[in-house]
C-alpha cells in the first residue's frame, strides 16, 4: 500500500529522535546534554476504503483520516 493520501497527497516526512541525558539546572543538575539524534519518519494514518467517486463508480482508495473525518470521500 502506498504511504500517500490519494485525497490530499499526505506523505511521509521526516524529523529527528534526540536523546538527552542528564539532570536540568532547575533540578539542581548541570543541564542536559544531547548524546544522540537519529533520523525517523513520521507516517501518515493511511485507511483503505470504498469510496464513491463523482463520476458514479466505487473504488477502493488509500485515504487519511483527516479527510474522512472533514468529510471529503463519501463512502460507499
């Protein structure tokens, strides 16, 4: 299954997981230090549903729940 909204064209992207470590200086510590950032993807929540196009006919779709909710495919 594709990872791209067949409405809206919602896609992966990208972002960075960083691990701290360490006491903040408000606790009493000497602040935290990054000891690490790893590159991560952040998926879109795809659903597979049958929708009813304009035209009449149903197909199934890969589509985000954003636009289900918005109310932008009709199921069928």
């Amino acid at each position: 299954m594709s990872r791209v909204c067949d409405i809206c064209g919602k896609h992966p992207s990208v972002g960075n997981r960083i691990v701290r470590h360490g006491l903040a200086k408000y606790k009493g510590g000497i602040g935290l230090h990054t000891t690490g950032i790893t590159r991560r993807r952040f998926l879109p929540n795809l659903r597979s549903v049958r929708a009813k196009l304009p035209n009449g006919t149903v197909c199934r779709l890969t589509v985000c729940t954003q636009c289900i909710k918005h109310g932008k495919v009709t199921k069928a």
